[in-house]
C-alpha cells in the first residue's frame, strides 16, 4: 500500500529538506565548534548568543555527542567525524570511568569529579557510541570498550531477576526508561558488531520485559516507575505515562520486532495511538500524563516532538497506512517551532503549557533526538 498522497509526499518532502538543511548546514557546523571543548569533550550547554557555558557536565552529554557525529556521514555531513568521535569517547572514558568500569554520571566543568553514582542511564548511551562507531580503523577499539562495559553492568546492575537497577547504590523505585536506552544500544550491537548474539539475547529480554511489565495489559500504554517486583510504583510515580516515551518505545519496538513479531507490533502501535491520542496538545507532545490519560505535566520539551516523528515515520513505512503520514508530518510541523532561534543551529528546549516558549539555552543532549528524528523523516521521504 503506498501511504502517500501527492500532497502529504509533496509535505514530507519539503519538511525533510527544511530539517536536512537545518541539520547539515547549521547545526552540525555549529556543534562540531562552538560545542566542543577545546581542553577535552563536549560542553553541556551553549547560550542562545553561540556561547558554551562552564558549568558541570552530565555523563549523557558526551556518548550522545559522539553518537551525533558517529552518524553524520550518513545524513550528509561530511565534516571531521571521526576525530570528533574520538574526542567526546576519549575524553569520557578518562574523566568518567570509575575502577569497576561503569561511568559516574557527573563532572565539574575542569573535569574533576562530582557525583560519583553510576547510573544505567549513561551506561546505556556508552554502549550506544561505543556501538554506532565500531567501524573503521576504530572497530576493534569500540567493540572491545562495548564488551567492557556491558560486562560490568551486567556485574553490577543486573538484577538476580528480569531487568536492571537504575543505578550504583540501587534505589526504589526502578524506571524502564534506562531500560529504553539499553534496548537501543543493544539493536545498535546487533546491526554493526561481530559480538551480535550477546546483543540480541539482551536486546530480546529488554523487549520482554518491556510487553510483560512495563506496558500495561488493559490500557496499553507504558509506565515510568515500578517497585521492586516490577508493579507499579506507589502514589504518583506509577501513575506517570509520559508520551514521549509511548513514541520511543514503539520506535525501538518497530525496529526490533518489525513485520516478524505480531505481539509487540501490535503493543508498539497502540503505544503510538495511546500517545497521539491523549499526549498531544495544540500540535505539540506534552511531558506527561497519570494513567487515566489526565494532564500530569502540559508543558512540551523538544524530545517528545522528535520521537512522535520518528514513531510515526517508522510507522508510516512499516504498515503503508497513510495516517502515519499525516502524524510525520504534523510532529514535523511542531518540531520546527523549536528550532527558531537567533543563531541557526540552535534550539529551544521548552514550551510551556500556555504555548510560551521558554528563553534559556539549548543543551547538548538534545541533539541526539534531532539527529535520530532526521534520519526517520529522510527513510520516510525515500519512499515518496
């Protein structure tokens, strides 16, 4: 089935060269200078004025870098990649690692060390980069920093039963959205490195986990926060949906299960109604929802614009059912609100709930999501 008509073909094509352009002409240039530390990695922040502030850097920011320029090749960028790569990968592994191999989730802006905890979270996008750029001249390096790492999370945060902790010491409650980021990186281990049986047993038993727990059987939509058995927290926390994370789980769901799984085919696209038809507000992704679909927090970051179009992109391609279009291209529309910014290759991070856009500046982590975004909408425009 071709899910285009002229006018949505016509629509997405136009949003993906706007976003390309974006990307290649503005926000690579911008990133790969103003947002690398000269003395060592990647700032945290820069300032709507271009500017990078000093000021403490989570452990996230710099896998999530090299992951950005590890894929740029392959969304048109031609600048000096690799050695970008290398500069975010090297300088986390000398200023983060701790002596039992997992990363402490914080430094100061000198590099010096600030929280020392070690949490899945950032363990997650580490072998995400480490993943992506297995390649080349680096591929035995990358893969051999992979396979250290996954074996000292596997040593220290995986739990006697399914799933993992959030982090060095444990604490309650446990959250699948690490989880999330761990079924990424694992797909990632499955599609580039020579070790993909141990990526996809990972891989599978994320998946299961996520259908057998994180999702809830009679609502179908995906919590944040569980006790130790794998119910739903008490109080608040349990309650919590957040509709990003319907769309990125029903991403990685897609990429993972495909055309070959029906179950969590089927889970994947009920995450995805789930988010579209309770998640969005005036043409924008909220942070989040309780479990009887009510407004919890009706402000919208930038993240969730991104993953509602790749899941409606990926969608799109995998059933040809042209209301994935449509959806593509209307988070499309909401992700360029974010991206009006006096300098070119900027970003807002915040839209608040009365539709006012938050003046403060774009942080680094946030580039990971526009980059997976673009390439989603480039697949989708290949079929039009």
């Amino acid at each position: 089935m071709d899910p285009f008509t002229e006018k949505e073909g016509a629509r997405i094509a136009k949003q993906h060269d706007q976003l390309c352009s974006w990307l290649c002409d503005a926000a690579y240039p911008l990133w790969s200078t103003r947002g690398v530390d000269p003395a060592g990695g990647f700032h945290e922040r820069l300032a709507q004025n271009g500017e990078p502030l000093a000021e403490p850097r989570r452990s996230r920011v710099n896998p999530r870098q090299a992951y950005c320029f590890a894929v740029a090749p392959s969304l048109g960028w031609r600048g000096g990649t690799t050695a970008l790569v290398k500069h975010g990968l090297d300088y986390w592994v000398a200023r983060y690692r701790r002596p039992d191999g997992l990363y402490r989730t914080l430094v100061n802006a000198d590099g010096s060390p600030r929280d020392d905890r070690a949490l899945l979270y950032d363990q997650a996008f580490g072998l995400l980069a480490f993943n992506v750029s297995a390649v080349g001249e680096a591929r035995a390096e990358r893969e051999r920093q992979a396979l250290e790492l996954h074996g000292a999370v596997m040593k220290h945060l995986k739990r006697s039963g399914p799933g993992f902790e959030s982090g060095v010491p444990p604490t309650l409650p446990l959250q699948s959205n690490p989880h999330m980021h761990f079924f990424e990186a694992a797909l990632a281990g499955c599609e580039v490195c020579s070790e993909s049986t141990l990526w996809k047993r990972l891989a599978d038993d994320i998946a299961e986990l996520a259908l057998s727990k994180f999702i809830d059987p009679a609502s179908g939509a995906l919590r944040e926060f569980f006790d130790a058995d794998w119910n739903p927290a008490p109080g608040i926390e349990g309650r919590i949906v957040e509709p990003g994370h319907q769309f990125e789980w029903a991403w990685l769901l897609l990429r993972w299960g495909g055309a070959k799984h029906a179950r969590a085919r089927a889970a994947a696209l009920k995450l995805i109604e789930v988010g579209e038809r309770h998640g969005v507000r005036n043409g924008l992704a909220i942070n989040s929802l309780l479990d009887d679909f009510a407004p919890h927090d009706a402000g919208a970051r930038l993240w969730p614009q991104t993953e509602r179009l790749k899941a409606a992109a990926i969608a799109a391609r995998l059933t040809g059912e042209a209301k994935y279009v449509s959806m593509a291209a209307s988070a499309a529309d909401g992700l360029m609100r974010y991206l009006d910014c006096p300098i070119p290759g900027l970003w807002r991070d915040r839209i608040d709930a009365a539709g006012q856009v938050v003046d403060e500046p774009a942080p680094a982590s946030s580039f990971y999501h526009l980059v997976a975004a673009v390439a989603e909408i480039s697949a989708l425009a290949r079929m039009g």
